[in-house]
C-alpha cells in the first residue's frame, strides 16, 4: 500500500508570521509559546528557501491512507514542513485571516449524517448523542 502525499502551499502573510516571532508571548503558556516559536521559525526558515510556505501532510497512522491528513512536521529534502493545523486556532486565525476560513469539523461525519436523514425525510437516532456530546468539554 502507498502512502498518499500532498504538498500544499498555504498562503500566510511573511510580516504576520515575523510579527508574532517577535512577540515576548504569544500565549498565556510558556512551553507552548516555545512551541509556537518553533513552528513559526520552521515556517520562515521554508519561506526562505522556497519562496512560499510549503507544508506536506501524510495521512494517519492509525488509519493507513484513510482518514484525516497531518502536516509531516520533519524536514524534507531541506524544505521545512510545518502546516497551520499545528498552531493553535487563535494564532492560526490571524495567521490565515486575510485568506482562509477556519471550519470546525468536530464530529462533522455525524452531522453529515443527521442532514442526510433529514433530507429522506427518516427520523434521526443520533439527536441526543449529539446534544450530550455538545455538552461535554
């Protein structure tokens, strides 16, 4: 079985990117400032060499080539590969404001669902599991 692969270039403004590695705090943890500081140093260090920012995502092991995408967090051939999804929603924001939309897909395959019960008119099981699991933290 082949792993699939996709390299993607995320359009991130290099000035927001600079600002916020310049920030004495980015949030209100330490470890995860260093953390944050990483990434953002990764993401330069590609921009640099590339030109864009480039970040490659390999599926899951959990789930062979199924399921959700993950950016490779390792440096290939030189490039480095960091992605969005590794930053936290509030930095990922301002990163990708100009560009992108932020979508939760918390248990979005059970919403997907409920509307397609829905839509066949077929009386939907699942409304309390979803209200109890909204409910927890």
């Amino acid at each position: 079985m082949t792993t699939t692969t996709i390299e993607l270039i995320e359009d991130i403004d290099v000035k927001k990117v600079r600002y916020l590695k310049s920030l004495s705090s980015i949030t209100d943890d330490e470890d995860e400032d260093k953390r944050v500081k990483g990434y953002l140093t990764k993401y330069l260090t590609g921009h640099k060499k590339n030109r864009c920012f480039k970040s490659t995502y390999l599926p899951g092991k959990e789930y062979g080539n199924y399921g959700g995408l993950y950016p490779n967090i390792k440096y290939n051939n030189g490039n480095a590969c960091t992605g969005l999804t590794m930053l936290p929603k509030q930095v990922r924001s301002y990163l990708a404001s100009d560009t992108y939309i932020d979508v939760d897909m918390k248990r979005a395959h059970w919403y997907l669902l409920k509307h397609v019960l829905s839509v066949h008119g077929i009386p939907s099981p699942i409304d309390g599991v979803l209200n109890d699991r909204n409910n927890q933290k």
